[in-house]
C-alpha cells in the first residue's frame, strides 16, 4: 500500500484537486440553475401563445412580492387587480372577455419599478 | 442535495468507466500490468486511449445499427475491457509480455520535486476553477452547437447526421431548404459527451460539458509534462526541465486560449487536439527511441482518434510530422539510411499494419469523417482566402502565446537548434512542431494553408512551453556553473540577479494575463431566462407547422435555445452578427436580418410568407419597438431580457 501511493502520489493528489473542482463547480452551476438564487427577474406570459385565450401567468423571481396588473382593451382600462408572490412563486390569471374582433388586448403588470406587457390582436375568423 | 449527491456519484462513475477503464485495459492487453510506463503515462494514455475507443464502440454500434442506449454503451464498454484482460492473461500465460515490455523507466521524482510538481498541479486546477466559478454555466454559443448533436445522439440512439436546413431565394421569394450536409463538425467531438450523459443521466444544459472539458485540459497539461519528461530524459536536468514545462504551461496563462477560455467557450475540437497532438508525439519519440513497433503502433492509434475528433489538429500534426522529418533528415543526413532502414522496419510490422488497417477499415467501412470531401478539403488548402487566414504579425502571435512563454521559447529554440542534443529524436520533434506552427501562424502561404491564422496559433502555447521550460533550466544551469568557475568576466552575483528578474518576469506575465481574464460575474440571469422562455416555447411550438426565429446579438446562451426543441440544428433560425450580412465575399440571406430588424418591411413579408417564422425571440429593449409598432404581432411572452412575438397566420 505504501509503496503504491509513493509511485501514484502525483495521480492521486491531482485527482483529489480534480473531484474536489468538479464537485464545487457542479455544486456552483446546481444554484446558478436555480432561477431563484440570487437573480432577480420575473416573467409574463400568456398559458397559450397561439389560442385566443387571455389568461395570463406571472413568475415571480425577483425579490418584489407585489406585482399589480391591468388589463387594456385598446386604450382603455378594463380589469385591474393585485396579486401577492413570493420568490419563486407563479400565479395565473383567468381573463374572459368577448366581442373583441380585431382589438388590442394589452396584459400590463408593474411590480416595484418594472413594468411588462404582452398582447393578442384577437381577430374572430 | 441527496438527490445531487447522488447524480454526482453517477456522473463520477461514469466518467472512470467510459474515460479510464477500457483504455486502461486496453493497456493491460498491449503491455501487460508490468509495462515501464511511468504513472503519468498510464494515465494519460488510459485517458486518451478509453476516448478512442468509446468513439470506434460508439461508431461501429452505429453501423450495425445497434441503438447508441445506455445498456449498450455500458455493455460494449465492458465487453472491451474484459476482452482486454482476457487477452491480457493469455498473452502473460504465454509469456508474450516480455519482449514487448517498454524500456524501464528511471523517472523517479525526488521529496522536492514531487512536491513542486504537486503544488504546480494544484495551483493550475485553483486558478482554473476560480475562472470556471463564473463560467461554467452554459451561455457559450460553440458549446450550444456542439452539444445539439450529442443530444440527437442520446436522444434518437443513432449516429447524427450532420445536414440543416436554411433560408434560401425561390423566384420572387423565399423558402426553407432541404436538409444539406455540414462539413464543421466532427463525429469525434460529439460521442463522448453522448455517452456520458446516456450513462449519468446528466442533463446537455448543465456544467457538464464543461467538466468533461475541464479533464481533457488537465488531461493536455499532464501529457505536456509526461511528453517533456520523455524528451528530456537523458538530460542530467531533464526531470527539472520538465518541471519548469509543467510551470509554464499550468499554471501561469492557465486562462488564456486555448486553456480555461477553451473549456468555458466549449472548443471541443481544439481542447481534444491539444491532448492528442502531445500524447501521440510521446508515443511516437518512444517508438523511435525505442525501436518498438508496438508503441509506433499506439502512436498512430492515437492519431487514428484525433482524425475522427478534429480535422484542424490532425492537419496541424500531420504538418508538425513533416517538418520533425524534415529537420531530423537535415541534422542526421549522414546517418540517414540507417534510420530509414530502422524506420522501414517499425512500420512494416503486425502491430502497425494492423492498426493502419483497421483505420483504413474504419474510414472506409464504418464512417467517413465529414471533413474528407473535396470541398472541405479546399477550404482549408489553397492560397489564403480571406485576410484571416494571411498570417499574424509577429506581435500577435506573442500577444496569442504570452510575452514571457514566447521569449524563452524562442531562447529555447535557439539553445536547442545550435546543441549538440539537435539531433536526438526528442529534440527534432519539438522543433518540428514548434517550426511547423511559427510558419503556419506567420506565413501560411508558404504551405499552402488557407486556416484561420488565430486559430493555427493557438496551437502554438504547447510547443513554446516545451521550449520555455528548457531554456529557463538551461540558463540556470550555465548560472550554476559559472558561479563553480570563477574565472567569468561577469559577476556571478549578476548573473543570480538576472535569472530571478527573468523567473519574475515570466511570472508575473502569466499571472497578470491570469488576472485579466477573470471575470467579476457571469451572466447567468440572463442565461436562465433564455432558458425559460426556449421551455415556454417549446411547450407549444408544433415541429411541423411552426417556426421560430431568434436572435444572436443580443440574446445571451441563443446557441442553447436548439437543445429545447431539437427540431434540426438551425431550428430555430437566428439574425446572425450585423455583419454577416454585409460580408461582400460570401454574400448571405438577408430574411433572417430582415424579419427581425425591419419587420413590416415588404421584404421581410415575403420572408414571412416564405419560410412560415411565425414566433420570433427577441430582446426586449434592443428588437421590441419594431414588433409593437405594427398590429401584425401578438407579443405573447415578456422577461427583463428576452420577449417573444408571434404572427399568428
């Protein structure tokens, strides 16, 4: 035994240094996969980007727990509401409206200092 | 965390069993357990062969039409090795180990020595690590493209089939082609990291690819120490000649391309090269040296290997190989026969015949690397081209190889080429790879080599750390002996001032070129949410009737989004650099320009038309304005840094 680790001390010393890299890094990517460690950013989006439907998510992965949105047809306010998230938390939020042939529905949610939009032209073919 | 633990393990597992074991007894097999190499050569050559072999596995399962599972990668793995060691005991029964033995090895390290070199290897690992902390993350646009294609192989359990498909002109509009084939990418870059993750588990998007390069770059170091090591043997300095190699090539520029940058910017190509390129020469020096046909045999394996992984590094040895012959013909012309008749005699054996056939069988029989058709071949022979491929200035070519490594390099050079040891075979192959790599960064239309020059040059760090080590031990050396002769004109205490500014200096380059390469943050935030909105999209794109266009100017890990859809390699599309478009040599699609930057124009309506985009990824601030100005879009995603626009038909 001895005799082995004398001829393969250099071997073993650099797989040692290597193990120990590779597991912190992994250990580094593991949380910097995690969209909630130390970032700060949220997203909007609708549940389907292709149907009609209006309903619309919020996620939440930033430190702002407060997110209010409003709802446009057009230039014109429709719905307004409030929803409270934590970091990492995720909300949708159901929105039905008819007669909307060929108008602008606008989704805007403001949380702290950011504001984001997204919007469907619904045209009823 | 258990559950990482646990994947951890797995990843580990797996990367001894596919990257050490069936070369390791592969090794047994050829040499048997007492085979003279040093530990640092069982190493590097079980690493360098178990790539080699999992690839040929890999690529004969492939033509039989085998599916590339894990339960088959697993098993042809274990049915290698333990083939391996069943001829391994035979042929020890047989006796057959003893003529084929390597010469015995006396390089063994004194109490300091190990401990040097000990510490040089945990310094290059530290400051590689502390780089890869805020790197590691995978944003890289080359590690995106690559890593495609070893998730089609995992994915379909097939060998990829390298073709995609593009915008083209079709009368007064536009279309998307039919699949066409691709020459950039090699078989051999892309089965290892299928493999892998076939057997861990471990997810393309993750660190990874990274890791595995990190290896096979730790791998390059060690096979730069065991090749010094080898050249230097006879020296009466030669064990601290190749301790200074080790300094010079770990860890001072450890960063730098093609080192760290190299990992984290994920050149799979060139990392595997620059392990190749040295363990194929060892093998090769100790073939000659030793007049072994078993070892020639191993070398031209390992080329074998490298042939199938990267065309620029095989181009480049290949090119290395001619000048060693070149200038070992010159030094030993007198001589000469006589070596012709001892090389003549290697070559016309069983065991290189043997592998030149099985090569040969695998070209022809097995898979024909992308790059062996003719207009591959003239891309990268011919009179420079572009202004890239004229050469590099003597400046940037120490900018690329580092100031302090360049001037004891060339030092190194100088001593080595006016020696009386010039015309030993160690010597003639460093020179020759050093020569061959100076004239192909500096004047490749001396040879016909129509490469990037940047690239060609980066090759050059390996040679001149060589080099490097050799003058500096040698400068030491003649320090040393003229303090024991007091006869010199200088002051001896001169002279001991002089080598400490010259180890300062070559220090303190590397370590500042260190500094600067560290980056303060990686850009992970962004990353991750490009990754969030390729999984939003890909929940909904239908392969068939959607199709998505992307940005790579603005947008961070773009080369990533691929890995979500895995619908062909240019799925989705993307708005290249800006300047790209106005490149007058290759003039290029402008739709995917068009589409995103001017997206009402008629122009980009036709494109639409043309080609069916219909989801657009774009950043917010920079592409957004366009999209909101017309009602022809519906924005239908939103994060900090990436939206996406959807022209619903």
């Amino acid at each position: 035994m001895y005799t082995f680790l004398k001829k393969n001390i250099i071997i073993l010393s650099l797989g040692i240094f290597m193990l120990s890299s590779l597991f912190y890094l992994a250990l580094i990517e593991r949380k910097q996969q995690d969209p909630n460690y130390g970032k700060d950013w949220w997203a909007l989006y609708f549940e389907n980007p292709k149907s009609n439907s209006l309903d619309f998510t919020i996620e939440n992965h930033s430190g702002v727990e407060s997110f209010q949105w409003e709802v446009y047809l057009e230039k014109s306010k429709t719905y307004e509401g409030k929803s409270e998230l934590p970091k990492g938390g995720k909300k949708t939020i159901p929105v039905s409206a008819s007669d909307l042939d060929d108008k602008k529905v606008t989704i805007r949610v403001s949380a702290g200092e950011r504001t984001q939009e997204i919007y469907k032209i619904i045209t009823n073919d | 965390m258990i559950e990482f633990i646990s994947s951890q393990i797995l990843f580990y597992i797996s990367i001894i069993f596919l990257l050490f074991v069936p070369g390791y007894f592969f090794m047994l097999a050829v040499w048997g357990k007492e085979n003279g190499f040093s530990s640092i050569e069982k190493t590097v050559l079980s690493f360098g062969s178990s790539v080699i072999i999992v690839d040929f596995l890999m690529l004969i399962m492939g033509r039989l039409d085998i599916p590339l599972s894990k339960v088959s990668i697993a098993g042809s793995v274990f049915l290698f090795s333990a083939l391996s060691l069943s001829l391994c005991l035979i042929r020890k029964k047989i006796g057959a180990f003893r003529k084929n033995e390597s010469e015995p090895k006396k390089t063994g390290f004194s109490y300091f020595q190990t401990i040097a070199i000990i510490s040089i290897l945990f310094l290059t690992v530290f400051i590689k690590t502390a780089y890869l902390t805020n790197t590691v993350f995978p944003t890289s646009t080359d590690l995106g493209h690559h890593m495609y294609w070893s998730k089609v192989i995992t994915d379909t359990e097939k060998l990829p089939t390298y073709e995609e498909s593009d915008v083209i002109a079709s009368g007064e509009g536009y279309t998307i082609s039919e699949p066409e084939a691709i020459a950039d990418f090699i078989i051999g870059e892309h089965l290892i990291f299928a493999a892998i993750s076939s057997l861990s588990g471990a997810d393309f998007v993750s660190a990874f690819p990274s890791l595995i390069l990190f290896i096979i770059n730790i791998a390059s170091v060690l096979a730069v120490f065991a090749l010094a090591l080898e050249i230097f043997r006879k020296y009466p300095q030669g064990v601290n000649i190749a301790i200074a190699v080790l300094f010079f090539i770990g860890p001072i520029y450890a960063l730098s391309s093609p080192q760290a940058k190299f990992v984290s910017g994920g050149v799979i190509g060139n990392m595997f090269g620059n392990f190749f390129i040295p363990l194929a020469l060892l093998f090769f020096i100790k073939a000659l040296r030793e007049k072994k046909s078993v070892l020639l045999a191993t070398a031209m394996f390992i080329v074998l290997g490298l042939a199938f992984t990267h065309h620029l590094s095989t181009f480049i040895f290949i090119f290395s190989l001619a000048f060693t012959f070149l200038l070992f013909c010159i030094f030993n012309f007198k001589n000469l026969f006589s070596h012709i008749k001892d090389w003549l005699r290697l070559l016309f054996s069983p065991w290189v015949l043997g592998v030149l056939a099985f090569g040969i069988a695998m070209v022809f029989l097995v898979h024909t690397p992308s790059y062996l058709n003719p207009s591959a071949v003239d891309t990268a022979v011919g009179t420079p081209s572009k202004s890239t491929r004229t050469g590099l200035t003597f400046s940037q070519l120490t900018s690329t190889a580092g100031q302090a490594r360049m001037i004891f390099g060339l030092l190194g050079l100088a001593i080595l080429l006016f020696s009386k040891e010039h015309k030993k075979y160690g010597s003639a192959f460093i020179l020759g790879w050093a020569v061959a790599l100076f004239v192909m960064s500096l004047k490749p239309s001396l040879l016909y080599v129509d490469i990037p020059s940047n690239r060609i040059a980066s090759y050059i760090i390996f040679p001149l750390a060589i080099l490097s080590g050799f003058a500096l031990i040698r400068i030491f050396e003649w320090t040393k002996n003229s303090l024991s002769h007091q006869s010199l004109l200088i002051n001896p205490s001169y002279i001991i001032v002089m080598f400490f500014i010259f180890a300062v200096f070559l220090t303190q380059g590397g370590f500042t070129d260190n500094s600067s390469s560290l980056s303060h943050g990686g850009n992970t935030q962004s990353a991750i949410q490009t990754f969030h909105a390729s999984g939003y999209l890909a929940d909904f794109a239908d392969k068939e009737k959607d199709v998505v266009l992307k940005d790579h100017n603005y947008l961070t890990a773009d080369a990533w989004i691929k890995l979500y859809f895995m619908n062909g390699y240019n799925y989705p599309f993307s708005r290249g650099f800006f300047k790209r478009y106005e490149d007058p040599i290759k003039v290029r699609e402008q739709c995917t320009l068009q589409m995103i930057s001017f997206p009402s124009s008629t122009e980009a309506k036709k494109c639409f038309d043309g080609t069916g985009t219909n989801f657009l990824m774009v950043h917010p601030q920079f592409d957004g304005t366009q999209f909101r100005k017309t009602r022809n879009f519906w924005q239908v995603y939103s994060s900090n840094e990436l939206t996406i626009f959807h022209k619903p038909q």
